[in-house]
C-alpha cells in the first residue's frame, strides 16, 4: 500500500509540474512584447502628417507623427519623407544654393525631390461634447470599418483607454486608401511586468520618448500600433500601386492645334484644339505623337510637342 501510495503522489506531483509548466509557458507568451508588423517590400512613399487638432499638447506628450514615424522606420513597409522641420530645412539649404553661396558641385536644385505616394494622418476617435471632462476630444464620431459601427471613445484619463484612427489618403487621386481604428487600455500593457519594457527603448531616438515615460503615452502608443497593425495587413491583401493607379494625368494645350484620327498629318481631323484646353492622356503612344481624350469624350492623336503637363 505504501508503494502504491508512494506511487500515487509521484503522479499527481508530475501532473502538477506538468500542469505549472504549461502555465508558465502561458505566461511568458503573454508577458511578450508586442511586435511591430514587418514588410518584405515598400509599398510606396509615405509622408506623416499631425492631425489638426493638436489634442497631444493637453496630456504633455510629443506629437502622434514622431510616434507613427518609428512605427513605419522599423516595418520597412514604406519610404519615408520629410514634410515637417525636415522639408523646412532642406528648403533653406536650397535657398542657399540658389542665391550662390554654396560652392560649385554641391548638386542641389530642381527635379531631385522625392514625391509622396500617401499621406498617413494619426488622429483620436472622438466622442460627443458631453463626455466626460477626463475625455481628450471632440464632437464627431462615426461608423468604423471591421464592424466597429460605435461613436469612438477617443482617449481616457480616467479609465485609460485609447481609440485612435490613422487614415492613409493617396497624394495623387486623393482617395482614402485606408481607414483603420485602433483601440488599448491600461491591462494591455501586461507585458511590461514580463521584462517587455525594451518595446519602448526606440521612441526616444525618433523623437517620442513621452509615449514611453507615461502610462497614458504607452497605452496610446499600443492604440497606436493596433490601427498600424491592421492598415498594414490591409494594404498587404490589397497591394495598392499609387503610380500605376493613377498613371493617367491631365495635359493642357500650350498652343492651338488639331486632334487627327490617326498618328498621321493625312489623317481626318477629329477636332480643332485651343490653346489652355485640358486633355488625357491613355497611355498610348507613337513616337511624338499622343492618344489622348478630351473633356467631351472625343478621342484622337495630338503632337505632344504641342502641350504640357497641366500644374
């Protein structure tokens, strides 16, 4: 009987090493940092921009644009450019080299500036003007994407909790490529006690170190990468191409001339053509000469010595 009993204990103190191995292994995996979703290609220009509302300022954090620009720096899913203290700089320095000052092979002028594919504005959620005064927003709300259909809670004080929105607009079309909603509160940041408080060691070399020394700034920051997180995963599924979804661009008559049928002078004249007309472009082409549209439908070839790119 002893042996069995001996036996008996030996069982269930193997169940138990088992059963608090498991669960430890629970929570390590729950204690893990969260993970900055990663990109094997760019998939366009990006330019970061501060919403208007400058809502940070009241809780004494930096602005959400230094926070999304980490974000996007380590997912390597876009090229980022400079439209803030960046631009203004490069402005000067270019204004020096226009007047003379720099001296000769410095390289600087017209035509090298990189073009932004996407705006990418980080903003709150807000909810109406009788919230609670703990509550950093606005009056609007509005029905979200992914079956969020609620007015959003912007960011708490109180309850620490944050709704943020990013919305990602292309430069070209200006349509809204993407809008994603993301949501934290104060029990997400468990994983800080499991050692993950590193996350936060690379906001303070691109300028938002706020969002990590605060509570309410590490919870933003997780609201923050959520709607990252989900904008990313859209974009991969559908694989947007801001230059060739907007390859065609409008051009405008610089002198009076004639739309022919075919890309040939002997060809019927479809139409006469104005100096200052708009016409479009299809992409066709035949030496000088240009398949274009025109306002009214009519389309034909054009000498493309004849107009320019519309400003």
């Amino acid at each position: 009987m002893k042996r069995s009993s001996a036996g008996h204990w030996a069982a269930i103190a193997l169940i138990s090493g088992s059963a608090a191995t498991a669960m430890s292994s629970a929570l390590a995996e729950d204690s893990a940092p969260p993970q900055i979703p990663t990109c094997t290609k760019k998939i366009g220009t990006l330019a970061v921009t501060e919403p208007e509302n400058p809502w940070w300022t009241a809780m004494n954090l930096d602005s959400p644009a230094a926070l999304i620009k980490v974000f996007v720096a380590q997912s390597k899913c876009f090229t980022l450019v400079d439209r803030g203290k960046g631009l203004a700089a490069a402005k000067a320095e270019r204004a020096l080299a226009a007047s003379g000052e720099e001296r000769v092979g410095s390289n600087i002028g017209k035509g090298q500036m990189k073009a932004a594919d996407y705006v990418l504005v980080p903003d709150i959620a807000n909810r109406n003007a009788h919230a609670d005064k703990t509550n950093i927003g606005g009056i609007v709300g509005g029905l979200l994407p992914h079956g969020l259909g609620a007015l959003a809670g912007g960011i708490s004080l109180k309850s620490k909790t944050a709704d943020v929105v990013l919305t990602l607009t292309d430069v070209r079309s200006t349509e809204q490529v993407a809008l994603e909603q993301g949501h934290a509160k104060q029990t997400d940041l468990g994983w800080m006690g499991g050692g993950g408080g590193g996350f936060f060691g690379g906001f303070a070399a691109g300028g938002a170190s706020s969002y990590a020394n605060t509570e309410i700034g590490q919870v933003v920051t997780m609201a923050y990468l959520d709607a990252y997180t989900k904008m990313v995963a859209e974009l991969k599924n559908s694989a947007p191409d801001a230059k060739a979804d907007n390859v065609q661009q409008a051009v405008t008559m610089v002198k009076a001339g004639k739309m022919y049928t075919n890309a040939d002078l002997k060809s019927a004249v479809v139409r006469q053509l104005d100096a200052g007309m708009s016409l479009y472009p299809t992409g066709e082409k035949t030496g000088v000469w240009w398949k274009v549209n025109d306002e009214l439908g009519n389309g034909g070839w054009v000498v493309s010595t004849l107009f320019q790119l519309a400003k």
